[in-house]
C-alpha cells in the first residue's frame, strides 16, 4: 500500500531484528510502524525516516548523533532509545529508530476527547512532560518539535515525551520547509524567523501547550501555515483565562511567562519552568496575589487624562474657581502641599511670610527676631573690614605663676643643663 509516507513496510523485517507488524502514524519526516524485536523478544517502536531523507548524508549523521544524545536521557518520562541504524531496502536505504513502545493514546487524542481541561487536570499532564523536557535539557538537547502528538499517554496513565532524535536531524535539510520543524502552531517566533533555537524554544511550545490543554483551542489559527507563523512574530499569546473561565491569575501570568516573544524574557530552560510552577502550588495563595498584584492595571498606568490631553478652547475652559460656591472662592489658587518637616525645635519654629505682590507660591522664609537680636558694631580706628576683639581679663592667680615657672625651669633644664634646673627649682621652692 503506497502511503504520503512510502509504501508501507509491515509484514517485512527491518536489520535482520525487528519484525513490523502494524503502521501506527505517519507525518512530515517519518512513519512509526508496531513492531517486535525478535532478539529480546519485546515489543518496540519503530520510527522510519522517509525514504528522501534517509538517502541524504547530512541527515543520517545527524540522526545518528542525536539518537545516542536521546539514549542519555534515561528519565521516566521520556521514551527510552533502544537501537538505530540505516539498513539497504531494495533500491535504498532505510533509517530507523528502535524506541520503548506504548500502549495508548497520544495527548492529542486525550485532549479531543477531554475538550478543556481544569488546572488540575492540566498539571497532571503538563508536569511530567515539563519533567521529561526539563531532563534533556540537563544534558544539553533540544526537541525543537514539542506538540501533542510527541506525548504518549500510555492506557497505565504513564506520560512520555518522544521524537528528541528528530527534530534537529531535520533542521537543515534542504527543500522540506516547516514540516520538518515541528507543527507551526507551537513553534517559537525565533524559530519562525530562521533563528538559533535554545531551550527556550522550547520553554515557548510547553507555553502553547499548557495553553491549549486549558483552553482546548490553540492561541493562534489561521488558512496556512504562513498565516500562523506571522502571528507568532507580531501577536502576543493571550491569558488562558480570556478565554475560559477558572484559570487563576497565576496560571495566567505563568503561560505568558512562558510564550514571550522575546527569548530572553522567557525562563531560561524547563527546569527554571519547573521551580516556578512548584513556587505556584506550593505557595497557591501567595502566588495568587503576586500574580495579581504585577496584572497592568490600566487606571494605575495612565499617564494622561483625557482632559489633560485636550487642546486649550477659551470657550469651554472654566476660569479657576466659578465651579466653587461664592463663599469658597479665591483670587489665587491654592499653593502647593509642602511637606510636614520641621528642621528647627519649636521654640524657634520659622514663621511664614505672605506671598509677595507678583501673586506666585513663595515658600517659607525661617526667621527668629528672639533669638538673633542686631548688635550695632563699634569699629573705632580699625577699618570696617576687620574685626574688633575683645578678650577678658586673665586672672592672675598664685597658682598660675607658680605653673608658670615651673614651665619656664623645665625649660631651662632643657637648654641649659639639668644643674641651671635644679637651681632655679630650689629658689622657686626652697
């Protein structure tokens, strides 16, 4: 049977190992068939590159490397890489990927039929994928193709995110377009552009999916896919809760955390998202109000009235005071507050003058006629730009001779020798 994806391989043996037994799905860059391993005796995944892509070099190499980078990842909630390898079939090769197989559904199918979700349906989901992600991240890959149909729900209730070995392997091959970048619908702005991705990229498809598990709609749809990746670029995600009721102000505040157009004002990877989000449910009510309290407040914002803004009209400008009853009005506006704050102790507290003829707010002038009193200055011969001392009195007391004195034979010790000393200190004091 010839399929969009090649002729379909069941019923054949791929690498002399893996019997395929049924096609499970097929997309842009590859078709993912149930098959049994028969060495091991198990039942695995495997994922068949299209056959233009598997005759490609580049492709292959990177395939191959990122199936090994995969295979690091070990974490419960990613699919865990058993085998890879390319192998002749007929005219050409086929590339595979062995993986864990699971029994159930996608995300994509668990959200048709569950429509929109609560918040506490949502993190049961959205918290092991953030996991999963969160892990490759550690060890430096990226999925670059997050959407709901890369999250198995296997029918145990176990989630697991797949496809980390495709998405980059595919990323510059040539003439494929978007497909081979994941589902447009999730795909970040730098990514629309023709940007390097990060784990930001990625940070921004959780944001989308968080958004859509809420909301069951995605934030942005369109005729084509150009028509949706230019909203990316130039629309804002809107809060979940515009769009359903029961989304709290944090939920809201943390998806368009996550979907900032810019890079750099998103979190740094999925681990940061995670700390976030158990910030949130650790602490619901203190990240409520938070939440709350950053919300722009469109009256708290507004710079400028709109009777501020208005071009003067002489004809419906009121003149200051006609809207005041007769017994209230004055000549002169009010002046404007000052602040409460004494810098002098009340004893000597400034008085305040009247305003001056010129009618405009003066402030204050500190003046205190007790405390500084005008003393007139007799000069006498001296020119008035010196000043006139006056000292007091020295009294001149027995005491102070006598310390007097011995300064001066201490002195005279000094200059003259300890003998000149001791003979003035023996007529001093006998």
């Amino acid at each position: 049977m010839n399929t969009p994806a090649g002729p379909s391989l069941v019923g054949t043996t791929v690498d002399n190992r893996y019997g395929i037994t049924q096609r499970l799905a097929h997309g842009g860059m590859a078709t993912v068939y149930r098959a049994v391993d028969t060495r091991l005796d198990r039942e695995v995944a495997l994922k068949i590159l299209r056959p233009n892509m598997a005759d490609d070099p580049a492709v292959i190499e990177k395939f191959k490397a990122e199936a090994k980078n995969t295979a690091k990842i070990n974490h419960p909630h990613v699919i865990n890489v058993y085998d890879q390898g390319v192998t002749p079939a007929g005219d050409s090769n086929v590339a595979f990927l062995a993986m864990e197989f699971i029994e159930g559904h996608t995300l994509r199918e668990v959200m048709r039929a569950a429509g929109d979700m609560t918040v506490d349906a949502m993190w049961k989901i959205a918290l092991p994928v953030i996991r999963g992600v969160a892990a490759a991240h550690r060890v430096g890959l990226i999925h670059r193709d997050i959407k709901p149909e890369n999250v198995l729900v296997s029918n145990d209730g176990d989630i697991k995110v797949a496809d980390f070995g495709l998405a980059r392997a595919a990323s510059n091959h040539t003439g494929t377009g978007m497909a081979l970048m994941g589902t447009v619908s999730y795909m970040s702005p730098e990514l629309v552009t023709g940007e390097q991705a990060d784990e930001r990229s990625d940070v921004y498809a959780l944001g989308i999916l968080i958004f859509e598990m809420l909301t069951g709609s995605r934030p942005y749809t369109g005729d084509s896919a150009v028509a949706i990746a230019v909203q990316h670029t130039n629309s804002r995600v809107p809060a979940p809760s515009t769009v359903v009721s029961g989304v709290g102000a944090a939920v809201d505040d943390l998806v368009l955390h996550m979907t900032e157009p810019s890079p750099e004002d998103r979190p740094a990877d999925a681990t940061e998202v995670l700390i976030l989000i158990q910030h949130l449910l650790d602490n619901p009510d203190a990240a409520e109000q938070m939440a709350e309290h950053n919300s722009p407040d469109e009256g708290a914002t507004e710079a400028f009235t709109d009777i501020a803004t208005q071009a003067y009209d002489p004809g419906v400008t009121t003149p200051y005071g006609e809207d005041l009853p007769p017994s209230e009005r004055t000549d002169q506006p009010p002046p404007p507050p000052q602040p409460n704050v004494t810098v002098l102790p009340p004893a000597v507290t400034a008085q305040t003058e009247p305003p001056g003829e010129t009618g405009h707010y003066q402030p204050p002038v500190a003046r205190d006629h007790q405390a500084v009193t005008p003393q007139p200055r007799d000069f006498g011969n001296k020119k008035p730009h010196e000043p006139v001392r006056e000292f007091s009195p020295i009294n001149t007391t027995a005491a102070g001779i006598k310390a007097l004195l011995i300064i001066m034979a201490a002195a005279a010790m000094v200059l003259f020798g300890r003998w000149a000393g001791s003979a003035i200190m023996s007529w001093l004091f006998g």
